[in-house]
C-alpha cells in the first residue's frame, strides 16, 4: 500500500504525534510512506496533482523517535510525486495551526476533492471535513449530548445568554484549537466580560457555553475509527485528561495531566448516536472529547492522543488504524466503482 500523510509540515514532525505514530506503523508493516507538507502540492492544466514528498531512508528505524528523526532529517530523501499514484491520502493537518486571523482556508480540502475524484481514497473524507470542520457541526447531534450553546459576534445576544443561562460559561472562539483564548464566566460577572468578548471577537465568530462542573473531574478523549470507539486487545482508545491547577483547560500542552480512564456504558451510547453521521460523512478516524455525559468538542482534522494511550496501557493503536486502513484499500480493489463511503466503514 502506498500512504501519503498530509501534515502542516513535513519538516516538524515529532515522535510524540499521533500522524508519527500511524505512519511509523505503516512503515513497520512495509508500505511504502511518504510525507507532504500542506504547502506543497501543485497543479497545472491537467488532471496530475503533483506534491514534493519527504520519507524515511532506506533502513531499519526501531521507533517512533528514530523514525522521526530519518523523517525530518536534512537529508532525507525527496521528490516531486503524482499524488494519484498513492493509494491513500491521509489528510492529518490543522488548518487553524498558526493562524491568528481566523482565516481557516484549507488547500488540503480542495486538492483532497480532485483526487478523490480521480479514485483515490483520501481520509478523512474532504466534504466531510469541511462539514465537520467547524465547532458548530455539534448543533447536528441532539441537543442531550450537547452544552447549551451559542454562536454569534452579537455583544448584546452573549450578555442575553448569560443571563438566561443563570449560571457560569466558557467564552472561546469558533475557530480556535489549542485550549487558545479560553475565558471562563462566572455566574452573575460583569468585571472583565467586555474584554474577554473583544478579545475572542478578534479572531472572528464567538461561543458561548454551558460551563460543566464535571470538567473538574477532567475531559476523556476517545478515538473513533469508521464511527465506532477503537478498541485494542479489548481496551477502547481512551483517557483522561486532568486540568492543572488554577486552569479551566484540561490540554496537555498547558500543563494537563493524562490518566487512565473507564469507558461506561452511557459513554458507547453517545459514540453509537454520533456514529451515522461521521460515517455519512466519511470522517473516518476521530476523535471526541466527552464530559460528563456530554460531548464537547469533535476533532477531526488531526486529532491525536496515540502517545498517550500507548504509554499508558503498553498498546499499539497506530497498527490497529493501519490494519483497517488496509481492509479498506483491500475492498476498494475488489468493487472499484464508486459506492457509498459507508461500506468502506467498520461494521
């Protein structure tokens, strides 16, 4: 199988990221992987997309981190490639990374339609990513599984809202990633609201959210393979994620800790109501962030936590993806028309 990993740039990569892992797994099982950076394809008056692409050297890599290294290494080998010829193209960058206008113009989407058109298989899906890609595709899931919402740049509409809510809120941006320009409300505030509602309002659209006192108890990201929770050797891909002291945000790059973590059953009954529409969508590997019994936020574009689980329960999750991805492949050889993406999901 031929694997092309779409990332922010090749040339960052690190052995701790969850597109590492899934390609070092590929590359553990003999495919041939290879590396694009988002800003690196080309396309003229013909149908050929063309990308510079960036692999390992020829050898035996042990790990993720050795594999990391050849990956990013000065002189690892390059070269201009038909993206066509590759069996898969797996889109793994975020749109919104380094960005601080909330411009989230993504080229991977439009090129990723044009070779789906010409057969390729690229996941996740690019219309579904699209679809998906903003914070409000939440408000297509019943509202059970959902915080009281609202999304808007009205300064009058936020201050309604929170004093319907008659209770404390998260203020964030629509287009923001990384636990970035997170203000949380408390019932009743006024201090300092105005400039928290400026401050997100720079960056575009505005939520305002339910804030759920089971966040202090952590958030729990699950990932979701062809809409179903990833299970390996019987454990779902799943942990928690602890806030640090004084922090509304449990991410891990602010200092959150990682845990262990249960999957209840209420758990698996939001992932069975999630999983229609990510399958109609062709949004393939996932993940979903849950508290409490309610869902707060769905990655799609890049979502990680392959690291941490592997540390914390000694798994291999990548070689669990990679082995799906190549039962898809395999049935894309065996009906090569084109059918419904959700033949191509897990059962």
């Amino acid at each position: 199988m031929r694997v092309c990993f779409v990332v922010n740039s090749a040339r960052t990569q690190k052995a701790t990221y969850t597109t590492l892992h899934l390609a070092f797994a590929a590359y553990r099982r003999g495919h041939d992987v290879a590396f694009a950076s988002v800003d690196a394809f080309s396309q003229g008056d013909g149908a050929d997309i063309v990308a510079e692409v960036v692999r390992a050297k020829p050898g035996r890599l042990k790990d993720t981190a050795s594999y990391a290294k050849a990956v990013t290494a000065t002189d690892a080998p390059r070269e201009d490639a038909r993206l066509v010829d590759f069996d898969v193209i797996f889109l793994r960058n975020n749109p919104n990374a380094g960005k601080d206008d909330g411009d989230s113009f993504n080229p991977a989407l439009d090129f990723g339609r044009r070779l789906k058109q010409l057969g390729v298989l690229v996941v996740n899906d690019p219309d579904g990513l699209s679809r998906a890609g903003s914070k409000m595709y939440l408000a297509g899931f019943p509202v059970e599984l959902r915080p009281k919402t609202l999304v808007t740049r009205s300064v009058e509409r936020i201050r309604a809202f929170l004093r319907e809510l008659d209770g404390p809120a998260i203020i964030k941006p629509l287009a923001g990633f990384g636990g970035k320009n997170v203000f949380y409300v408390a019932r009743g505030q006024s201090a300092n609201l105005q400039q928290m509602i400026s401050t997100v309002k720079r960056a575009g659209y505005v939520i305002v959210q339910e804030f759920l006192p089971a966040v202090a108890k952590g958030d729990k990201r699950v990932l979701l393979l062809g809409g179903a929770p990833l299970e390996v050797g019987g454990v779902v891909a799943a942990y928690k994620r602890m806030r640090p002291k004084d922090d509304i945000r449990n991410n891990m790059h602010v200092g959150g800790a990682r845990r262990r973590t249960d999957f209840t059953d209420a758990e698996r009954r939001i992932c069975d109501l999630l999983r229609p529409r990510l399958v109609a969508d062709g949004l393939y590997f996932v993940g979903v962030d849950l508290v409490g019994d309610k869902i707060l936020e769905i990655n799609v574009f890049a979502p990680g936590g392959i690291a941490n689980i592997n540390d914390l329960y000694e798994l291999d999750v990548g070689t669990a993806v990679i082995r799906d991805l190549e039962r898809k492949v395999e049935l894309r050889s065996v009906y090569p028309e084109p059918i419904p993406p959700h033949v191509f999901m897990r059962a």
